[in-house]
C-alpha cells in the first residue's frame, strides 16, 4: 500500500500494463474511492487533501474495460481553521 505523510504531499503512481506490447496504453485516472481525501491528474499523480484512506484507479482507454486500482493511507495533513466565534 502506498503512503503519503507529508501535508498537501503527492504520490507518482506507476501503471504496468500486459501484455506488454498492448496497443493503446493510455489511461484514464480517477479517484474511486475517497474522492474527498485525495485528487489525482490525468498523469497518475496523486495529491493529498485530507487524512484517510483513498483509491486510485486506472483505467485502460482502449474499450476493453481492463483497470487497476491502488489504496493510499493518506496522514499529517493540516486542518485549517474555517471560522472564529468570540463571545
């Protein structure tokens, strides 16, 4: 499982497809689940927005369906203040 600990820190996640003379390599990346603790662009990197867990999938452009998925346990990240009450 990967990890990243540090605040707003990335995680460059790596696709391997087989075979390996597969045609169209090109993939299209989503967050499938913890949509809100992490965002991920269109060339596999992953920036963390909140602790927690998230996943990433990829999947293949070529119509066949195929995809792959990766957990990352996402920590340390700041929670900033959203208001102050005085009283």
């Amino acid at each position: 499982m990967a990890a990243i600990s540090t605040n707003k820190g990335t995680y460059q996640v790596k696709a391997v497809m087989l075979p390996p003379d597969t045609t169209d390599k090109s993939l299209n990346w989503e967050m499938s689940n913890g949509i809100e603790k992490a965002n991920v662009d269109q060339s596999g990197l992953v920036t963390a927005v909140k602790d927690g867990t998230a996943t990433v999938k990829a999947t293949v452009k070529d119509g066949s369906g195929v995809f792959g998925t990766l957990d990352i346990i996402i920590t340390n990240q700041k929670v900033l203040a959203t208001s102050v009450i005085l009283t």
